[in-house]
C-alpha cells in the first residue's frame, strides 16, 4: 500500500517533466528583434557547393523527405535531388507521401527510396509523392503519431518542401521531440534504447511556393514557373487585345504578397498593377483613368492591368477585378475585359531556373542534414543572388510574420523593406518606368547625351534594356541616342534620337531592333572617335556579348589617343554563350536554357512508348560549357561533355557502361548534351556513332543539333526584369559620373580606369567592374572568362546522374580510379 502511494505521488512529477508544446508568437515584430539580438554570429552561412564530399561518409543515417501545403513547379526536381544526393552519401532515404498527414498515417505513406523512384521525374509539375493540408499534425496527439512512425525507421533527418505554415510547422516538431518521445515512452509506444537512438530530430527546408512570400530568399521554388505561365497568358492576351482595343485586367495568385503581379507588371509594360504592399492612393480610380486616357491618346491600341488577389487599398479594404472594371467602364466607357488565371499559374512543366533551384536546394538540404549537429538550429537552405546558403528558420518565419503584422497595421513602406532588396529594386524600377508622362526639357538647361549600342550575336533581354535605358534616361530630362547596326551603323550614321514611346512593347520581343554586328572598332577608331565628336557623347551603354566586351577593353585602351573616349562607359553582358568576364550570368543565357531544356523534353517525349533510346544533343555556346552543363542538370542529362573539362575515350566508355547499366535497371531513355567546341575529334557525331555501336541490343541512339533554335523565343521573365534593371542601375552610375567629372563649358571629360565598367551579377550582388581588371581573368585565344562558377556544378550533375564521382570543386576526381571502379563492377562484357 506504501508503494502504490508513492507511485501514486510519482506520477504528476513525471508528468511535469514534459513541457507545454511551443507556441507561436503573439508579437512577430517583437519576436524576431528579439530572436536577432540573441544571435551573435552571422545568420547567413554559404552553401557547400564546390566544396569536398566523401562519398558513402554518412553511412546508414535516415533521411525522409516530404512536399507539404500547395504545390508549386520544381518541387520534383528537389524531392528527385535529395533522393539522389542522400543515397551518394550513404544515407537510407524515405518518402513520406501525401505531407503531414501521410507521416501521421504511417504505413506504407512512408516507404523507402532509391535511384530509380525518381527517374524521369524532372520534367513534371507539382510533386509526384503527393501534398496535403493536416489539422491532426496542429495538435500533440497527431505529433505524437508522426514522432512514432519515424523513430520506427529509424528517421532522425527530415527535409520538408513547401511554404511557411509547413517549415513553422516542421519547427515546432522539432521543438516538441524530446517531448513527444517522453510520452512515447510512458505509454509503450517506443522502448528507451528507440529513445536513445533518436534523441533528436533536424529540420532542414526548403521554400517552395509559387507566391515567393518567404522572407529570407530571393526566390522560392515555382515562383519562376509561375512567372513563366502568367507571361505566355499575357503575350497571348496582348495579341486580341491589340486587334480589339481593348482593356485587360488579369487577376494573379499570391495571397498578400504582390511579388508575382509586381513581376508581372515590370515584363509585361502593364500599365497599371494593384498590389497588398504598396496599396494605391484613395483617388485611384482617378488616377488609373487618367493613365489610361493618355495612353491612348499616344496612340496605344491596349491596356493591362495586373492585379493581385490580395490587393487592397490604404484602408484593408479589398480591390477587386470587377471594381477595378467598374471604374474603367464608368468613366471611360472602356471595352474591358477580365481573366483570373487561377491554377493554371502552378500548371505546367517546371521552367529551367526552378529545375536547377530544386537540384542544388536539395543537394544542399541533404549536406546541412548530414553535418548538423544533435543541438543545430532548424534551417531553411535559401538563394542569396547565386549562391545557395542556410539561414535559421526562425529567423525567416518570424520575418515573414513580421511583414504581415506591419500589412495589418498599414506600415506598408515596412513591409516593402521586410519583402527584401530583389522586391525594393522591383518596385522602384516600376514606378519609374510607369510614370504618367515624360518630363518636358527646360529651355536652356539642355541635359546629357547618352547613346546605346549592340554589338556581338543577338540575345533575348536586349529590347528589354534598351526599352529601360531610353525612359530612364528621358525621364531625367536627357537625350538618348539608338545606334543602329554596331559600329558598322555608327560609322555610317545610322544613329537616332530614340523618343518615350518609340520603345513601347519592346520588353516581350526577341532580337535586337536595334540590330547588332560582330565588328571590333580596333581598326575603325578615328571613324569612331569622329562620330562620338560629332553627336557630342557625354556616355556610352553598350549591350552585347564578347565581342562589346572587347570592344569596350580596344576603346578604353584608346583613351590616350582619343579624348572622344574619355566619357563613362558600361557594357551589360547579353550573350546565351554566357562567357562574358565579370558576370554571373548575361542577358539571354536564361532564355536559351529554356529553351533548350524545352527541346530536350520535345526530344525524349517523341521517344515515348519506344524501346530504349538515348539522344545525343550538340548545343551552342561556343568554348563555354555553360549551357551545356546547366541544361544538362535542368534536363536530367546522363553526361554533358564541355572543353572545360577534358575528356577522353576511357571518359566516354565509362559513360556508355553507365548508359547501358541504367537501361538494365529500367530506364527507357537517355540524354547526352555535347558543347558544340567540347573536343576538336570527339565530334557529335563521333559520340552519336560510338553510343550506336556499343549500345546494340540494349539502346537505339538519336542525335540533335539544336542551332539558332537557342537564340529564337520570347525572352524569359529572368530575362525581361534583368534587362530592365540593368539598365537602369546603368543609367543611375552614368548620371553619378557625368556629374562628377562635368566641366565648365557642359563637356564630360574622364580617363579613370574606373570609369570604363562592365555591370555583372557576381554571388549575391550587381556590381561595376573596370574592364581593365576583367582581363587578366579572360581567356582571349577561346573567348571565355578564366572563372567558370559553373564548374562546381559539374560534380553535382555526375552525382545526379549516377557517376562514380566525389563532390570536389571544379569537377576534380580521380577519372583512372573511377574508370577502374567501375570496369571491376560492371565489366563492359557483363553489361552490354
């Protein structure tokens, strides 16, 4: 009797033990000064792209990965690279199906992956191990079961794919788990050695969602996909409104983040754009006819407006398609119409920045998880400009909740700032290219004269700049000159003052209207100087790709001799070959990934239903592997052979063994991209023949050469809104330095180094670059910059694919060791 009392008063002890689960904050603004205080080392901690990985290093740890919330394009591509980059590791991988509630359901919701479940998904939207919303997940008792369905596997790793509610969620869980697995234990659920074995659980996420309402990353998984949808929507739309004159107000997603209508509205030359975080003045309807009225009255046949779903004015009250419509019909007597797009905004495949977003998030997700200790802080791998990097998830949940606290109490210059610098940029360089009119120039004061050129191959994305550069430069009261046809136009005289509307509906359109040539001004440099002399130059924007480069480099070089050169002067990288120094990434090189990725999926589908077959793809690029690597890791390509890395015959026999070993595990078909100046003797169809002749009796093999087909389309919505805000970072750096080095009588006079730049994205920011330093980092013999940050994804594409390769920077691995590995395990005898 005396010990049952004491158990009796043992067990409230007991109870008391395991604490409250936690709760969210009542004050996110507060929450988050207060959580950012407590931190005193930096939040944000670069990926390990590039960096050395040992294969098989976290042998037998348990990884399980889910898609939770809506889905959202390119969610396939991460589940698929988690998958694959987990299994290189050593890892045992689950999928948990169907989300949250398919973790609480346990059974066969939570089976175990390997390399062929997720083969041939690259290409799909939405998520092919299913999403679904869990109330039960929101209470203990559900938690309890999901903590005991994963202790059962043995899972103390798990990724999660989807928005804020589900990363505050997978927060929480992990928060609760000792907790969870205390109660477990009292009821016999798990035995103590289950407890021991998983004390701890780490929470890596990843964002995915297609309204990019996550503060903490630049972009989040679907949002480009999404953008790509509402922009075919648009260009369709801008067709019959043209031929009607009509008035079109399209309704987007993104609950109360205007990210996407604000996008929208910048790459689609939309007139008028109604968004939750910058919500218009009460006299708006005013105002939207007035903008309207005037555009007609120049001569437009059309108008578009973007409006957010979640748009509201600066009262809370909603703004609604039909009372924008009300107003347009009212005062002006418009023919309007409207179209929601609704879910067809998350439909369709994937586009190629999403693909490749999802391969190296994923990647990320599963190196984070291996090296996180058992008290790491839950993270959420995010994109700062283009680098992958891991920040707390707190941090970036209490934000998010932070800027909808600062929407419901109408501080909305806050909730601008807290949307992060890719939306401030946006916004800003929307109101200035939609102001109602241009400024008339004062008498007298004049202003100065600005002109822009392209030289080198046409690229999409070059209106686009061009389009920004001219009503940025007008609207300060300048004068801007259009030289047409490069050098060849200038020396000839082919230049115009270009006026505001001139360059309407130039954002959507491939090319270059004002057309481009490959000619160098080396030998033509006192033709040159002459014309510079004779408009009077104050500035020069160039938009082009090597060859502008150069010719900036042989101007600058110059400078001695000419004075006519001594003006600032800027080039904006626009090449698909991307092999401009400086940059990151240029103006059209996104399009052409597109569209080669397109192409690639055209290719395989055509194979559908046939036995196997592998195509071997030639793209453009010239001595640059970009596209071919990048298309390669976007397309889900068994190999992509580039001049960057040297290949060999035994490199290429190594890749048919793998080919075939596949094939054997019920692949149906394969990819292999070529880089059309890979290697002189290893020709395409060198690489078509050999994979015909070893693969007989296994695989058919195809060959393509895609050609100009890369350099065609309409320019992609990266594309469209780099060109734009390029441009005009471009202009704001020309009027700095015109002012500064201004003299009495109106002429710009400047020798400095430093005021001859090329503009690049380089990690996670724009920046001006004196082309006098980029060349050093030039390669001139092949074109290419000596500084491919490509290259470290060239290990992650082999890891993808299935090779017997470590995750080294720059792709360096021990090919003869690899070569004997692989001979030893499948003997070219054995498997063909």
């Amino acid at each position: 009797q005396q010990q049952g009392q004491q158990q009796a008063i043992a067990a409230p002890q007991q109870e008391e033990v395991i604490p409250p689960p936690p709760e969210l904050a009542s004050d996110p603004g507060q929450a988050l000064s207060n959580y950012m205080d407590s931190q005193s080392t930096e939040q944000r901690l670069v990926g390990s792209e590039g960096r050395p990985i040992e294969r098989g290093k976290y042998k037998d740890k348990g990884i399980a990965v889910l898609t939770s919330g809506g889905d959202s394009q390119g969610m396939n591509s991460a589940v698929r690279s988690v998958v694959r980059m987990g299994l290189y590791v050593g890892a045992r991988v689950y999928f948990i199906r169907e989300g949250y509630q398919g973790m609480v359901d346990g059974g066969d919701n939570i089976c175990e992956a390997n390399w062929s479940s997720v083969s041939g998904i690259i290409h799909k939207g939405g998520t092919v191990i299913g999403s679904a919303r869990c109330k039960e997940f929101r209470e203990r008792e559900g938690r309890m079961k999901a903590a005991k369905n994963l202790v059962k596997k043995g899972i103390t790793n798990l990724c999660v794919i989807g928005g804020d509610g589900s990363l505050t969620g997978a927060n929480l869980f992990k928060s609760d788990w000792p907790a969870l697995l205390e109660l477990l234990v009292k009821s016999g659920e798990i035995t103590e050695e289950e407890r021991s074995n998983n004390s701890h659980l780490n929470i890596v996420g990843m964002v995915g969602s297609i309204d990019n309402d996550f503060c903490g990353t630049d972009m989040t998984i679907g949002t480009d996909s999404a953008l790509h949808r509402i922009m075919e929507a648009v260009d369709a739309i801008v067709a019959t409104a043209y031929s009607h004159q009509r008035c079109f107000i399209l309704e987007v997603m993104g609950r109360n983040c205007g990210y996407l209508a604000l996008v929208a509205g910048l790459t689609s030359e939309a007139d008028y754009i109604f968004i939750p975080e910058y919500p218009p003045p009460q006299n708006w309807g005013e105002k939207l006819c007035k903008k309207l009225t005037q555009e007609r009255a120049m001569g437009q046949r059309l108008n578009i407006i973007i409006v957010s779903e979640g748009a509201i004015d600066q009262l809370g009250q909603p703004i609604t398609t039909e009372d924008i419509k009300k107003v347009i019909v009212d005062t002006l007597n418009m023919d309007t119409r409207i179209t929601v797009l609704g879910h067809v905004q998350r439909g369709g495949a994937p586009s190629a920045f999403d693909r490749l977003l999802g391969c190296r998030m994923g990647a990320e997700a599963v190196l984070t998880l291996m090296e996180a200790s058992p008290d790491a802080e839950a993270c959420v791998v995010t994109l700062d400009g283009n680098q992958t990097v891991r920040v707390p998830l707190m941090g970036c949940v209490l934000k998010t909740q932070a800027v909808a606290r600062a929407m419901a109490e109408k501080r909305w210059d806050d909730a601008v700032k807290m949307r992060g610098r890719s939306f401030v940029r946006n916004l800003e360089t929307y109101k200035m290219l939609t102001r109602l009119k241009p400024p008339k120039a004062v008498e007298g004061e004049g202003g100065f004269n600005l002109a822009v050129m392209h030289v080198g191959a046409p690229a999409c994305g070059m209106n686009a700049a061009v389009r920004s550069f001219v009503r940025n430069c007008i609207y300060r009261g300048d004068t801007v000159y259009g030289i047409h046809d490069g050098f060849d136009g200038l020396i000839e005289g082919n230049v115009k003052e270009m006026t505001w509307s001139e360059v309407t509906g130039w954002i959507g359109q491939g090319g270059a209207f004002l057309g481009t040539k490959r000619t160098l001004p080396e030998k033509l440099l006192d033709q040159v100087a002459a014309r510079f002399r004779e408009f009077k130059l104050d500035s020069l924007l160039l938009v082009g790709g090597f060859e502008a480069y150069h010719s900036l480099v042989q101007m600058t070089d110059a400078r001695g001799k000419y004075p006519e050169f001594c003006i600032p002067m800027v080039i904006i990288p626009a090449t698909i070959s991307n092999n401009v120094p400086g940059s990151d990434f240029s103006l059209g090189c996104d399009t052409a990934l597109n569209e080669i990725v397109e192409i690639c999926d055209r290719i395989r589908q055509s194979a559908q239903g046939t036995k196997r077959r592998v195509f071997v793809v030639e793209t453009m690029g010239g001595y640059s592997g970009y596209l071919a690597t990048l298309a390669g890791l976007a397309g889900g390509a068994d190999a992509a052979y580039i001049y960057e890395e040297p290949f060999g015959i035994h490199e290429l026999q190594l890749d048919v063994c793998h080919m075939a070993a596949k094939m054997a595990e019920g692949v149906q078909r394969g990819l292999v991209l070529r880089n059309e100046m890979a290697n002189e003797n290893y020709s395409t169809d060198f690489i078509h023949r050999l994979y015909s002749e070893e693969g007989k009796g296994i695989f058919s093999c195809r060959k393509n050469i895609l050609g100009h087909m890369q350099q065609g389309g309409s320019p992609s919505v990266f594309d469209r809104n780099m060109g734009t805000k390029m441009a005009a970072k471009c202009v704001t750096w020309q009027m700095d330095m015109m002012t500064k080095y201004r003299k009495r009588d109106g002429s710009v006079y400047c020798d400095d180094p430093s005021t001859s730049v090329l503009l690049g994205l380089r990690g996670r920011s724009y920046g001006f670059q004196a082309v006098a330093d980029l060349k050093d980092d030039t390669d001139w013999e092949r074109r290419i910059p000596k500084t491919r940050w490509w290259m470290c994804m060239r290990p992650l594409l082999r890891i993808l694919a299935k090779h017997e390769a470590a995750y080294k920077e720059e792709g360096d691995y021990d090919k003869e060791n690899e070569v004997k590995k692989l001979i030893s395990t499948h003997s070219v005898d054995k498997v063909l």
